[in-house]
C-alpha cells in the first residue's frame, strides 16, 4: 500500500450519466491508453484507500473498463432522476469509519494525484465542511465533505448536485495552480482538445 494512501477520506467517482452532450459514453473514450474511467479510479486509488464508483447508464460497460482495480461499484437505479441519487448512493456505500469523502467526475482527466492528496492534507489540518479547489477565483472539482455533511447531501434532489447546498454552506478555498483542472470532457470538440494535449 502507498504510504500516502489515507485511509479515513474516500473517492466517489460519479459515473451514472448518459453523456448526452457527447453523443457517447464518454467515459469509455480512450485517453493515454486506458478508458478515461479508468484513468479517474485509477488516480484516486494512488492516494485513497476506499474509493466507490457510482454507476448508470452503460453500467455494464463501466464495470468492464473497470477490470482490476479494487473500487466498489455501485449501481444507482435511479440515475435518470439527476445526480443527486448518484449522489446519495455513493455516500450510502461508505464504511461506517470514513471521515469524509471527495467526489470525483470521471470527465475530469487533469486531476491529478498530487492534488487529491494536497486536498486530503489540507482537510486534515483544519477539517473544513467541504473544501472545493480553486483557479484564479473560479471554483472547480473536485469537492470534499466532511462527515458532517453527508446528511445534507443525502437530502439533495434533482440533477443540479451538490453545489446547490453552496450558497448555504460555503466552500473553503483551496487554491490550485493548474487551469486546466477547469477542463472537463462533455462534447465531442473537448475531446478532439484533449486528445491534442496529449
């Protein structure tokens, strides 16, 4: 086990969508030679020891691209009705130790282990209510909860996920240096963009 993996934080990795805007499952779309799923789980397990993978649409897929990493998947049979299900599915999937949780999209391929576990160790220290990255002022993902938190999560509805809780229970900052942690993965343009850095 890497001496870095934290044991108490867990990855949430949120793949229950249609990819609508992409026409595709995205998530399966290769990128350095592995399914861009595959990249995410396989990031978050370099420095979280628990890491729950949500999944919905082409959960049988998912699961394949998945193949020998040790993530729980967990099927969320309500994904059509937004992701706060996947939401509520994942924070019910944890063990009973966990001390807070940082979800992940898997259409984030520029989040980095580095910034996982410098978000883990800022948590640590201070033990914030949620603790969100930012880039130049402009908030991005991945977020961590506290503990604290996921009773508030649990009673999200609709598709607009947790930064509707926002407003009522602001993030603290945690400065990131990398703009392209603000990229994500939802049309077929961004990959073509993304195959170019690579």
């Amino acid at each position: 086990m890497n001496p870095l993996t934290n044991d108490l934080t867990a990855g949430i990795i949120l793949a229950a969508g249609s990819a609508s805007r992409m026409g595709q499952p995205k998530l399966l779309l290769p990128w350095k030679g592995e399914a861009l799923i595959h990249h995410a789980a396989r990031t978050a397990l370099s420095c979280l020891k628990t890491v729950v993978v949500v999944t919905g649409a082409q959960a049988d897929d998912i699961q394949q691209a998945l193949a020998g990493l040790s993530v729980q998947i967990v099927h969320n049979l309500a994904w059509m009705d937004g992701q706060s299900t996947s939401v509520q599915v994942g924070i019910r999937a944890l063990p009973a130790n966990i001390s807070s949780a940082i979800f992940l999209l898997g259409d984030q391929p520029y989040v980095s282990t580095a910034l996982i576990q410098s978000m883990v160790t800022a948590y640590a220290q201070t033990r914030p209510a949620i603790l969100a990255p930012y880039i130049g002022g402009k908030r991005s993902n991945p977020v961590l909860f506290d503990r604290s938190m996921f009773e508030t999560l649990c009673q999200l509805q609709g598709d607009a996920g947790a930064r509707t809780i926002f407003a009522q229970y602001p993030p603290t900052p945690f400065d990131w240096p990398d703009e392209r942690l603000l990229f994500d993965v939802d049309t077929p343009e961004d990959y073509q963009r993304l195959l170019r850095d690579e």
